[in-house]
C-alpha cells in the first residue's frame, strides 16, 4: 500500500472530509473568532479586544469569514458609525464543534 495513493488510504473519504474542515475554519484566527461570536454580535473593536487580534488581521479574517458564509456584517449608518458581526445560520452551526473540543480538551489536555 502506498501512501501516496488516497484509493489505497485507510478511511480516505473521512479523511478528506476531516482535511477539508479544517483547511476551511482551521486557521488560528478564524477559530477564534468563529468561537468569540458564539457569545453573540460584535463589534468590531469589540472582537479585537477580546480576541486579541491586530486590527489588520482581524479585518482580514473577518473577510474570508463573510465570504465563505460563517459571518454576517452589519452597518448602523447613525453617528458614531458601527459595524457589528454575527454568525450565520452556518457560523451557528459549528457550536456543538466547539463543545466537543473543549470536553476533549478539559479531559486530555488539562490533565
């Protein structure tokens, strides 16, 4: 068997499954913030300060984040302007992830 061979892989579909996830939401950033907005809308200094982010890279996350569908971007036009970001129905739905990863993580990683 070949490892450079997916047909001859061991649970290649999961696998890829598994890969794609994570090449989508995998990135440091983006599961940060994707995590902070469980909590609720945003604004943006609002997430940088809780995430900790520059303000370049949460502004560049927060792109890829809209464009991939996991967050919602809202602007209140009345003065002071304010841009608030939530999560989509898509964004939403990887809070049972997030669980799930922190009961693994209390169990094996803070042992």
């Amino acid at each position: 068997m070949s490892i450079d061979d997916p047909a001859q892989t061991p649970h290649s579909a999961e696998t890829c499954a598994v890969i794609d996830s994570l090449n989508e939401i995998g990135s440091q950033w983006r599961l940060v913030v994707l995590h902070d907005l469980q909590e609720g809308e945003k604004r943006f200094n609002e997430l940088k300060r809780s995430t900790e982010a520059s303000a370049r890279t949460l502004s560049r996350v927060l792109d890829d984040l809209q464009e991939t569908g996991y967050v919602t971007r809202r602007v209140e036009e009345d003065a002071p302007v304010a841009t608030y970001y939530s999560l989509t129905a898509k964004g939403t739905s990887l809070a049972p992830v997030f669980d799930a990863v922190e009961r693994w993580a209390e169990e094996w990683l803070r042992t």
